[in-house]
C-alpha cells in the first residue's frame, strides 16, 4: 500500500505542480490584458497617446540609454507606469505576476544587474517592463505599422513560467543564451492582445520598427 501511495504520488505532485504554474500563467495573462484596458482608458484621455511613463529598469538604471541621451534626459521627470495608470486599474496588484520570484539580471541586457528579491512587484510595484520607447517618442496605437506584433509590456524575467533558473550576472554568454532558449514571457501587444510567447518570439517584437 505504502508503495502504491508513493508511486501515485510520484505521479501526480508533477501533474499539480504544472496546473499550479499554468494557474500563474492565466492570471499573469489576465493581467496584463486588464493593463491594455488601462492603456487604453488612459489614451482616451490624453489625445491617443501612451502613457508618458517608464518601467522600473528605466527608472534605476538609466544608464542603458546612453546611446539615446534624449530619451535618457526625460527619465527624471516621467513617472512609473503604475503611476500613470493609478486612475484607471482597481488595483496595484494587476502589475504583480503571481509567478513573479525576482530577477537578477535583465534579459533583454544581459548582463546588466538587476535583483529584485524576493520578487520585482515587491521591491519595484510591477512584474513587468514597458517599451519605454513607445513613450519617449509620444506614440499613439494609431501609428504603429504592426500593432498585433509590437511588443508593449512584458513579464521582467523569462525564467517564471519554465522550470529553469534565472540568470546570473555571473554566467557567461552561453549559459545565458542556453537558459534564454527555454525562457517564455508573457507579453501585451500593440493591439492590446496578450499571450504567452518564447524568448524568440519575444525579441521578433522589439525587431519590429515603430
């Protein structure tokens, strides 16, 4: 008996721990199409235009505009998108992935260090990252050639919704790259869809020009 209760469990611990992470995938999801709603409410408001706003990786670590000094010179005085969208969400917590366990680096920077314990949404009021260059270039949706492919928020580490760690700003560029290769993000599109996407996929978004 004892032996079948260790097998039947062998079983299904792999069986809860995959619906509890898909769990965490839809509500993450659901999240962010309820900041598209956000987004857009704002625009309403102001003209057609993105919220003039940055993500918490502008805001503490500015220095990765350096090649953009105009938009680095704006950072200062823009407010977080959380700020932003405060009159148009319920609640703060739509910017909290509940799959959110930190960061150390950023992805899309690597190896730029970024830690963020025990999760971003604690430390930094968001799970997630914005294109900040929607903002800096007072974009409105209307001007997006391929709104259904532009990418405008985004989960802050690939490594929530796979088995596999976070990277380290110690690892060298292939460890990175290997983990990157199973990374999936969830990611709200120009057209305010949402969906879970690769590393691949996510990067074919900020290829698109605007």
């Amino acid at each position: 008996v004892i032996a079948i209760i260790a097998i039947l469990a062998g079983l299904l611990f792999p069986v809860f721990a995959r619906a509890k992470a898909m769990a965490k995938q839809t509500s993450c999801i659901s999240n962010l199409k309820q900041i598209g709603d956000a987004i857009t409410m704002y625009m309403s408001d102001y003209d057609d235009i993105f919220p003039h706003a940055v993500d918490a990786s502008d805001k503490w670590q500015p220095h990765q505009w350096d090649q953009f000094p105009a938009f680095e010179a704006q950072i200062p005085y823009m407010p977080l998108m959380p700020e932003a969208l405060n009159p148009y969400t319920k609640s703060n917590d739509v910017f909290h992935c509940p799959a959110d366990t930190g960061t150390h680096v950023l992805d899309d920077n690597f190896p730029r260090p970024f830690e963020s314990a025990p999760s971003m949404f604690a430390i930094y009021g968001s799970s997630y990252f914005f294109r900040t260059e929607i903002a800096f270039r007072y974009f409105s949706d209307t001007q997006f050639q391929l709104p259904a492919q532009v990418n405008v928020m985004f989960d802050g580490s690939g490594s929530w919704h796979v088995p596999y760690r976070a990277a380290l700003p110690t690892d060298d560029f292939e460890t990175f790259m290997s983990l990157r290769q199973n990374y999936r993000y969830n990611c709200l599109y120009g057209d305010m869809h949402a969906k879970s996407v690769t590393a691949d996929q996510l990067q074919d978004a900020w290829n698109v020009q605007l």
